[in-house]
C-alpha cells in the first residue's frame, strides 16, 4: 500500500503539529515534553473544572486529540501507531490539566492502554491528584469475551463527560455520568479490507470476494468472514447482532463511523440502509456519518448505539467547539417538495399522448441499441474520458423507453421537444444537455417547418454554439455533423457512412480540445474512438437498418 509520509518514526508527530498548526489560534497546544511525550490539551485551561483526559495509539485520527477543546477533551495522550501511550504520558497529562477538581480518564478496553493509563492515575493519586478512571468496552462482535473492546462508542462517553465537566459538576458525578453512559453503549463494525500502516509491508488476509464482520479498530481479525453483498443485507447481518442489545421501547442516538477510507457517497448509502432497517424507528437522535474513530485506511464502518434519556440526549445535542465532532441530527423522515410543472410537461405543446408506429419503432431500436453498448462505450471512455459515456447513454436511453408511450409520437416536433426534456431531466453530465439543446432546439425548427433534416441540423447549430465544439475536436460532433450533412440530401445509408467515417476519425485525432478527452494525454488517446461519436454512429446505424 501507497501512503504519505516522511519518515515512520516521525509520522504521529507531524501529523499533530499539522493538527496544531491547521487550528484556531490560541485553541489548542502541546506540551513542551513533545515528542517523547505528545499530549495535546486546551490552550485556554484554567484548571477550574474537572479535566477530562483521553488518548490512546496513533491510526484513530480525528481521535483522540481532534476531539480536544471546550465542552469534550481537556487533552489527549497519544502513543505510536496503535501503541498505547507510557505511564510518564498520561500522568504528565495528569499534571498538566488537573486541578482542585481533578481528572477523568476515559480508556477503551485494551491492555496497555489499561495498564498504563491505571498505573498513571495511581502515581497521580499518590502525588495528591483527584483521579478517577472509566473503561469503556463496547464492541459485541465476539459473545461471550471477559474483556470486550472500546471501539468508537467511546466517543459518546468523551461528549458526555465534557458536557458533564463543562457545566462545573464535580469529579465523582461526571466520573458516574460517564461509567453510567459506558455501560448502556454497543458497537459493531465491518471491513472490506484490514489497514495498512505506513511504513510496514502489508497483506491483506481478506479475498477479493470477502468482508469481515466485527474486526477491531486496529485491524484484529474479525468474528467471522462474510461475502462481499448488497450493502442492505451487510446492515441487517449487523442490526440483526445488535437488536438484542438494546433495551426494548427505549430510544436510541446512534453514531455511523467511517473507519477511514470508505468514500463519502458509500457512507451515506451506508446510512440510507440503517436508517431504513428496523433499527431505524428505535432512533431518535444521529450522528454522522463521519470518519471519527478510524483505523488509518480501513475500507469499513461502524455502528455505535447509546440509550437515551433527556440528560444524555441534552449532553449529545450540546454545542461544542472541537470540529471534529459531529452534530446530532433528530430521526426525521425525508421532506418532499413539489418539484415545478411546466404547462407543457414532457409531452409538448398540449399535453397529449400519440401514436405513430413507425415513430415508435425507430425510437424503440434507437434506445435499445444505446443500451446494449453500455459496458463498451464506458470500455471506451474509461481510456480517454471518466469511463461513465456508456451508463449516462443507457440512463437516458432507458428514461425514453420508460416514458415512450406517453409521448406524442404523432406530431413530430412535439416529440422531439419531449426528447429534449426527458434527456435534460434524466441524462446526466454534459452530453445530456447537450442533447436537450439539440432536441429542443430541433423542436423549434421543425414547428415552423416540417423539414426534420434542416430541424436536426439547427439542433446541431444550437448544440456547437453552447457546447463550443467543432469538427477536428474529437467529440460526438465529428460524426454527427458529416452524418447530419448527408441526411440533408435524403441519404439515410450516406448519412450512416458518413458517421461511421467521423466516429473512425477520432481513433488519429492526438489532440481533444473538448470534453473529458481535453485532460488526457497524446499516448492514451492514439487509436482510441470517441465514445460520443461511436454512439451517435450506431445511432445512424440503426437508423439506416430500419429505413
């Protein structure tokens, strides 16, 4: 695996001066012992309040220290990559932040952190510090385990004890608020992959095909491997294990955390599915979905729940100022609008459906054709362009079919200011307006004259103008003009050739000066066709077959 860095045994140090450094200033600071000892804590503590320490190994960014600031963490003690801070870390973070109303330390349930982190607070208790301690073990993905581990339902324990902190009650009722919180807090995660750390070979144990169910946040292998399915089957494995947990009738916030590298537009998919489970009406309160307690890279999530009453959800829906956090949203179900009618709809002038079967025929073939060579024409693009031409071809293709016997198939003009609405509407990215202008444009013509042939060409005229290409650019253009040419002359079989020739053109045009192919190099457009311009010969293709 690929990553960014300079050297490994400097990367958890850079990486927290660039939290410091891409801060509000006068927000957050280190102590001086760095980098032996790398606590980060508030700038503007005053000792007044009880302090609320956490931390932990490196690999969990935003956590710990992103979560450092007014209303969560005093400071946070950070060890090495997935390595637990020493003794001397966490009790100089003691001495740091303590005052006359002591400290809270909040541990996920690991060993060493445990260890270190009790033998601190008992140094610190020697030396006269108020110190309590609350573990937070979470994880229910094995049954039965003694000791499960903290994973990222820890969070929901550092906004309550901050919140309980903040408002100046003492150390023993935000030490009972946070063990109270600790205890009614499930969580369970899934990957597609385990996490690679910098600087370290990496092999992942999980097959092509594979998912893993329940692996720990520093890549410990899972309860079990599942196949890799619909997401919507992955969350009712996952809810299915966490059902049982919670206390019936009672509601719930639950917190959807990225473990690092799933894409934004997977998590919120991700989110759709819970929110869409029966888990879902148990819910009064979200967070997320955000990366929050990652694992580096890890391609998975998490589901971390919490039972609600009116001062936990009071201390969740708190205002604080680390950006990191996530505000939590009421469960609410999704607002429609009514989306604006023109008079016109997508059937033209007067509404009304109508038939011609020829008409229908050649539309039929046409969007059949386009849908058939979706996986080419995205084969195609996927060398010169972002490899999508064929699935937004088919998606408008499909739209048409979807809506044929609506259209008004007997009057020509309307019919083609219908194609010009429904690929506006449902084809998306640039070639789709650009066809909406074609067909819209073609609609005015052909209203003022019945001639499709100089209707077309006026679409083509209109489509150039806003798209600004030409011939010689290597777009749909270079086989839709010469085709458009010869179709003027009553030509159907010469206007298929003659798109045919301008799609083959664009295999030794080296330069694209418009389009997706604009930002690709000589080397990889050398014999490649444009996409837009194979289209639009099957296009006439079929047209010629069906003539």
């Amino acid at each position: 695996m690929k990553h960014f860095f300079n050297r490994r045994e400097n990367i958890v140090t850079e990486a927290l001066d660039g939290l410091l450094l891409t801060s509000s200033k006068g927000r957050l600071a280190r102590l001086d012992s760095f980098p032996d000892i790398k606590v980060i804590l508030r700038a503007d503590w005053d000792k007044s309040k009880v302090a609320i320490i956490s931390g932990g190994g490196a690999g969990h960014e935003p956590s710990h220290a992103g979560f450092v600031g007014k209303g969560m963490l005093t400071a946070a003690v950070s060890g090495e990559i997935f390595a637990s801070p020493s003794v001397d870390a966490v009790l100089t973070a003691i001495r740091a932040v303590a005052g006359e109303k002591g400290a809270l330390l909040i541990v996920k349930n690991y060993t060493g952190d445990r260890l270190n982190f009790g033998l601190a607070a008992e140094k610190a208790r020697a030396e006269g510090f108020d110190v309590e301690m609350v573990i937070v073990a979470d994880d229910i993905a094995i049954p039965g385990i003694n000791q499960p581990r903290g994973v990222a339902g820890t969070l929901f324990v550092h906004k309550i004890a901050g919140y309980h902190a903040e408002r100046g009650e003492d150390l023993k009722t935000v030490a009972a608020h946070a063990a109270a919180a600790a205890g009614d807090i499930v969580s369970l995660g899934m990957s597609l992959s385990t996490c690679s750390v910098p600087g370290q070979a990496h092999e992942d144990r999980l097959g092509e095909n594979e998912g893993e169910l329940g692996l720990g946040i520093h890549g410990e292998p899972g309860v079990e491997r599942i196949t890799l399915q619909p997401v919507a089957n992955i969350v009712s494995t996952m809810v299915a294990r966490l059902s049982p947990t919670l206390r019936e009738g009672a509601s719930h916030c639950l917190l959807i955390n990225n473990l690092g590298a799933v894409p934004p537009l997977e998590m919120t998919v991700i989110a759709n599915a819970v929110l869409s489970s029966p888990l879902g009406h148990r819910l009064r309160l979200i967070i997320g979905p955000a990366p929050m307690m990652t694992a580096l890279n890890m391609n998975g999530f998490s589901l971390s729940l919490i039972r609600l009453d009116a001062v936990r959800e009071a201390a969740l829906t708190a205002a604080v100022e680390p950006h990191a956090w996530m505000p939590a949203v009421e469960r609410h179900e999704i607002q429609i609008i009514a989306a604006p009618r023109t008079s016109a709809g997508l059937n033209g002038a007067n509404g009304m459906a109508g038939e011609n079967s020829r008409n229908r025929r050649l539309i039929t073939a046409l969007c059949e054709h386009l849908i058939s060579q979706e996986t080419e024409l995205n084969r195609l693009d996927g060398r010169v362009g972002d490899g999508d031409t064929g699935s937004t071809v088919a998606s408008g293709a499909r739209s048409v079919l979807a809506r044929l016997d609506t259209l008004p198939l007997d009057r020509p003009a309307a019919t083609l200011a219908s194609l010009g609405e429904i690929l506006g509407t449902s084809m998306g990215g640039s070639s789709g307006v650009l066809l909406s202008i074609f067909f819209t444009a073609a609609a005015k013509t052909m209203a003022d004259k019945a001639d499709i042939s100089a209707a077309l060409l006026a679409g083509l005229d209109r489509m150039t103008f806003y798209g600004g290409a030409a011939v010689g650019d290597r777009t749909m253009v270079d086989a839709l003009s010469p085709a458009l040419q010869a179709l003027a002359s009553g030509d159907v079989i010469a206007a298929a050739k003659a798109a045919a020739a301008g799609a083959e053109s664009t295999k030794t045009m080296m330069k694209a000066r418009a389009g997706r192919a604009s930002y690709v190099g000589e080397r990889d457009l050398a014999g490649v066709a444009d996409p837009g311009a194979v289209a639009v010969a099957g296009a006439f293709g079929v047209v010629a077959s069906l003539a």
